[in-house]
C-alpha cells in the first residue's frame, strides 16, 4: 500500500475533481475542523479543546487546510501575549458548507441517532433551516434519482457537457 503522502500526490493530480477534492480533505478531522471553523472556532486552543484532537494531528490537518486555500492564516495578539496565528476560512473555505450541509442532510436521513442534530444549518433572523438540493443550469430542482454519473476522457472548455 502506498504511504498517504503519495495518494495524496496522486489525488491533487486527478483528472478527476472528486479525487483532487478528496487529495485536500482527506480524512475525517479536516471535515470536523471546517465544521468548528463554521461554528466560529479561529485558534488551535480552540479546535483542540472543542475537538478533543491530539496536537500534532492537529497542527498537521491546520496546516494542510492552509496549504490548500481553505483556511488563511491571520496573525493576533492578546494583551501581554505573544503573536500566535488564528485560523479564518478563505472563499473556498466558505463554500464547503454546501459539502457540509449535504452529508448532514445525508446523516440526518440514513446514520439517524436520537432527536435531532447537534449542528443545524440556518439562515436569517429566523434561523431558518436550510437544505442542499440538486439544480439543472435552468436553475430547477432535480430528484437525486434521476442524476447520473459519467465517465469522460480528460475533458477541455470546448468538448465540455453542460
């Protein structure tokens, strides 16, 4: 079996965005961290007490989400304190709810476990709930069912399906 670095390698290199997306998030931890970093959590103390994450585990997983663009570095201070960095999401970071929302709507449905969720996406005032759906470039929603995936071969602008 090849050792992680070198799936990871391989992964960022796919053709395939599902492969390269899995090369940045490659384990559980990164999932959860972008969860706590949704939740408001911005420094190490933070992500390891709220986590329970060992440090180097940690450190590792922070730095690969920096790596990749999903969260940014940003220097604070507290009084009478050193420099230490905070963890912010960057655009990209941001747009990962989609993917979080979507397994916990997933979760929610098929891995149920007693009443309701812990973490809930809302919006507004209102806190409205919201949800993930599927949507056709006309902008309608599509049942999941009626959705399929195909294979094809390395693809540019012009030969692009839309």
């Amino acid at each position: 079996m090849p050792p992680k670095s070198r799936i990871l390698v391989d992964a960022l290199g796919s053709q395939c965005a599902i492969a390269r997306s899995l090369g940045v998030l490659s384990d559980p931890w990164s999932f959860l961290l972008l969860r706590e970093a949704l939740l408001g959590r911005r420094t190490f103390a933070q992500f390891r007490e709220s986590l329970g994450i060992a440090t180097d585990v940690l450190t590792a997983r922070l730095n690969a989400l920096v790596d990749h663009g999903v969260l940014e570095k940003v220097p604070y201070q507290e009084l009478g304190q050193r420099t230490r960095h905070a963890y912010v999401l960057t655009s990209a970071g941001e747009e990962l709810k989609l993917v979080l929302v979507a397994m916990q709507q997933w979760g929610e449905v098929h891995l149920p476990h007693g009443p309701g969720s812990s973490v809930i996406p809302v919006i507004g005032e209102a806190r409205e709930r919201v949800s993930v759906a599927l949507v056709n470039t006309r902008g309608q929603i599509v049942n999941h069912e009626d959705v399929e995936f195909l294979r094809f071969p390395a693809l540019d602008e012009a030969s692009s399906p839309n």
